[in-house]
C-alpha cells in the first residue's frame, strides 16, 4: 500500500464507507436473531493499536469510537472511551506478548472486548448510571465475544487492504 497519496486516502475512505455499511448490515441481522453484532469500530482500533506508535494508536482509538458514537446517535464520548481503554489493553498484549499469531490475535480481541466493557462499567459507576446491567453484560458480551473472535479473519483482510500491512509486534513502539 502506498504511504503518501490519493491511492492511500481513496483506500482509507472507501475502508471507513464499508466499515459503516458492514457494522449496520450486522447490527440488523444480529438484532433480528437477538444476538450482539461482531464488533468492526472495535476490531478497526485494535488494528490501529497494531500499525501506530502507542500515543497516537490511543488517539485514532478514540477518535473511531467518537465517530461510532457520532453515527449511533448514544451517549457521546462512551464508545469513545470504551475504545481508548481497549487498545490500552491490546497495546499490552502487544507489548508483552511476542508471538504473533493465533495467540496473539485472540488475547487482543478478548482484551479488547475485556478493556472496552472495563471503561464503560467504570464510566456508568462514576456517572451513576443505569445504562450497564447484569442481565445487559450476561446477555451481550457472550455473543459480542464470539461474533468478533469469529468476524476477525474476514475483517483483517479489509483493513489490510484499507489501513496497510500490520508490522511486527515490536516495531513503533519506542
């Protein structure tokens, strides 16, 4: 993939366009069934954790969950956070884990879904929020678990394609 360019940013928009239509087209089809869609703003920011140096992969995290919060129209900023806290546990994972692949892909989605759900019962306890239950975290992040573990593979090809090639698991992150 080119590094500089309109061939770079035609990628990366077509990328956030197919981002946008596939989450909607799974939301439905996993609203239908009662079951929690895979994830794709949650596996795009664990790809960023992977290809940016540690401050600015934090940076773009927040920023694709504030653009998930934005389009859902929820409470502003939670996705946002949400996101920022799981890529802090996929840098971890990144850091200490130097295996790169079967493993290490499955400890970052489980951390990332881990992180993710982490920020937003800390952030709905500090705001005194009703908005995470126990019948809300039994129901959803069973299925949310295995649909993103599952929805993985297919979903690194498109951001390989948008985003670029994932480097080692130690390059960028002095």
């Amino acid at each position: 993939m080119p590094q500089r360019g309109p061939a770079r940013v035609f990628r990366a928009v077509v990328y956030a366009a197919l981002l946008i239509a596939a989450q909607g087209l799974l939301s439905r089809l996993a609203d239908s069934a009662g079951l929690a869609a895979p994830d794709l703003f949650l596996l795009t920011a664990v790809a960023l954790a992977w290809r940016m140096a540690p401050a600015w992969a934090l940076v773009a995290a927040y920023g694709v969950g504030l653009g998930q919060d934005l389009l859902g129209g929820g409470v502003l900023g939670l996705h946002a956070a949400g996101l920022a806290g799981a890529v802090l546990l996929v840098l971890l994972i990144r850091r200490y884990v130097a295996d790169s692949g079967p493993l290490q892909v499955v400890l970052s989605v489980v951390g990332a879904v881990a992180g993710e759900w982490l920020t937003f019962g800390l952030l709905a306890y500090w705001l005194r929020s009703n908005l995470i239950t126990v019948n809300l975290l039994l129901t959803t992040i069973p299925s949310l678990l295995i649909g993103t573990l599952l929805a993985y593979p297919l979903w690194e090809w498109a951001v390989r394609w948008g985003i670029g090639p994932r480097p080692g698991p130690q390059e960028k992150l002095a």
